[in-house]
C-alpha cells in the first residue's frame, strides 16, 4: 500500500451521504499529499489564469500558478495569447516578477537572457563557445491554454477533458450573463489554512452562512438554499432578500437570486444580477493558500460608478474575511490527534462530499476520463 493509500484508506467515495465521511485530516496538512497534489492533480486540470480583457495589447501579462508551478500569460506581437512556464531555461529565475503589466521583450533579471514575446530564445549573453547548446531548444516552455468565453485556462498535461465538459453544466442564459460583464479588478486574500479546507467551507451547502456571515444571512433565504451536482461542478443557489441590516449589500446584491458555482478543484463563479467575483485558490504551503478574487461588472446594468464598484468590492471582503477567519481556526485544530474524520449533513454538504469523492479518485490515480465516465 503506497502512502496516498494508507492516507486515504479510511475514506470510502462508494457509500451514500448519509453513510460518508469526510476525506481524512491528514490531507489537509500531509507533505505526501500536497506532493501528489502538484504532481497530479493540478497539472491535469484547467487551472484559470485570467480574463482575457486583461490582455487586449501584444505584450501584456498576467502571473499566475498552477499549483505550486509559476506561469505567466502574455498576448503576442501576432494577438495570440499564450501561456508559459515563469521559469528561465539558464537557471530558473523568474521572467515575471509583477502581477500584470506590458513589456516590448521577456528578459530574465538574473543573467540576462532575452525572449520574445513567442517564447522564442534571443539573447544569450556570454554564451560563446557552449558546445551542444541552440536557442531554438531553449525558449520558454509554452503549456496547453485554451480560453472560454472571457476566461483564460491552462493546463500542463495535454490529456484530459476538454474545457467545454468542465463548463457544459451552465445555461445559455447564463453564459449570456457573462458576456455582459466587464472585468475590473483583481484583490488577492491570503487565508492561513490548506486550499482544501477553504473549497470545504465554500461547498457546505450554506451551512455556516447563519453563524459565520450574519450580516450575508439576512440577504439569502437559507430555507430554500439548495445544491446542485454535475459531474465536474456544483450550483449552489439561493433566492435574494432585502436585508434591513445592511444597505450596502441590498445596493450591490441586486436581482432575484444568487448563484455560486464550483468546478473542479478550485474555480468558483458567484453571481447576482450584473455583479461578479471570480475566486480562484492558489496552494502556498500545506497550511496557506491565496485566494484570488476578479471582480467583474455589467456595463449600465447599475451604476457603474467606481464608488459603486469598490462598495460591492467591500461587501465581498466583509464575507471573505470572515471565512478567512474560521478557514485558519480550523487549521489549527485539524492536526488534533482527537480529529481524524467528520460527518456530512445530508441536507447541507452533498457538494462537500461531491468534491472529496472527485479529490480521492483522481489522488488515488483514476484518470479525469475515467472519473467523467464514471460521473456522467
């Protein structure tokens, strides 16, 4: 029995919710894990990189990662977008070392190699007489990217499902939703616990909204918040109230519902009529992660003030830090030799569960395909 088996032994994706238990506490701060992790499950997967509105001129760039692998996009001199490996072939250094901007050239700060903004290797400082060495072998390492609507993923493995599986589940009429929204502004939120303890709390089916967000409870009907699954996804879905409590929420969470997606491992969409935040969670450490919010608004939908714009970002982080706060409380808590399981509530965490039982397949090695088959 290999280490990941003896780890996930004790969880069993085969019996029914009301049978299951959560994946074992070791996965969420074991250095085995978060190895199999970046060696298997995030490079199989689409990992979201950025809007693409982030990239309308040859030679902008966004940074990003793919698990623990450093990459970067930038559009080209001929308009087509690609994604890299931030890593310089003469000794790893980065190539980017800002979060966005625009460059004529990619030059590493180290030595001084140059690159274009293909790739392509193009100058070598004091590299004569080098034997066995050309620059066509040594551009950057380019990754599989493809982009869908006004999102941009990359994924290092080339095999796997095609993005579109990931993003069939949504409706036309939400598709047509995003197209109206126009992106705005990034914020990064460090959370001190695993990346999976923060998808957990995202996936409870709006089980801790009552005592963790008060003031977000009085804009969501918890009675009929509901869940729903989809082989690579999950909708969890509530109508929207006025809240006598909090005017700024009721001014930015306009319309009749909200909409939080997820998709596999940890991409989230959550929607409310012409207002969005795109969240992305971006290992650290065994026991930190970022999360990467992208907020986006529809242009004339409502006011597209920037104070408009920056109080709805406010509210977002009102909620955020207060899932910070109990994410990095459980941390600590999770290493307890008295903690080694949980219990899922049937009528709350079925996305929970839905999310372990993908996780467990894919780190005990089935194949995406596979576990798609198996889900469809």
């Amino acid at each position: 029995m290999t280490e990941i088996e003896s780890i996930l032994h004790a969880f069993d994706d085969r019996k029914p919710l009301s049978q299951a238990s959560t994946i074992p506490s070791e996965c969420y701060f074991s250095n085995v894990v978060a190895e199999r992790e970046s060696r298997i499950l995030f490079p199989q997967t689409w990992q979201y990189v950025c809007s693409i509105q982030q990239l309308e001129q040859s030679g902008s760039y966004v940074r990003s990662w793919i698990g623990p692998e450093p990459i970067f996009a930038i559009r080209g001199e001929d308009q087509q977008i690609r994604v890299f490996l931030n890593i310089c072939r003469h000794r790893a250094a980065p190539i980017i070392d800002e979060d966005c901007g625009r460059c004529s050239k990619l030059r590493c700060r180290y030595h001084g190699w140059t690159y274009d903004l293909q790739g392509k290797l193009r100058g070598v400082p004091e590299f004569d007489g080098v034997e066995n060495f050309t620059r066509e072998d040594n551009g950057l390492v380019e990754i599989h990217s493809a982009i869908w609507g006004d999102f941009l993923f990359a994924r290092i493995e080339q095999s796997g499902p095609a993005l579109d599986e990931f993003f069939a589940p949504l409706s036309d009429e939400f598709q047509q939703k995003l197209r109206t929204l126009q992106f705005f502004k990034r914020v990064v939120f460090p959370v001190k616990s695993n990346w999976k303890i923060y998808i957990d709390n995202y996936l409870d089916g709006g089980y801790h909204v009552n005592t963790v967000h008060p003031t977000l409870a009085g804009s969501l009907d918890y009675k009929l918040y509901r869940t729903e699954l989809h082989p690579w996804a999950s909708l969890q879905s509530s109508p929207l109230t006025q809240n006598p409590e909090d005017a700024a929420a009721n001014r930015t969470r306009q319309g009749s519902s909200a909409s939080y997606w997820w998709f596999y491992p940890n991409f989230m969409l959550n929607h409310y009529e012409g207002v969005m935040d795109l969240n992305y969670v971006i290992p650290r450490t065994t026991e930190s992660c970022d999360v990467i919010f992208d907020f986006y608004f529809a242009a004339g939908s409502y006011p597209a003030s920037i104070s408009f714009k920056e109080e709805s970002i406010r509210v977002a982080q009102k909620v955020q830090e207060e899932d910070d706060l109990i994410c990095a409380e459980v941390q600590k808590n999770i290493r307890s030799h008295f903690y080694s399981q949980g219990r899922f509530s049937v009528k709350r965490e079925n996305g929970g569960y839905h999310f372990h039982q993908l996780y467990a397949r894919h780190l005990r090695g089935q194949s995406l395909d596979a576990i798609w088959k198996g889900n469809s």
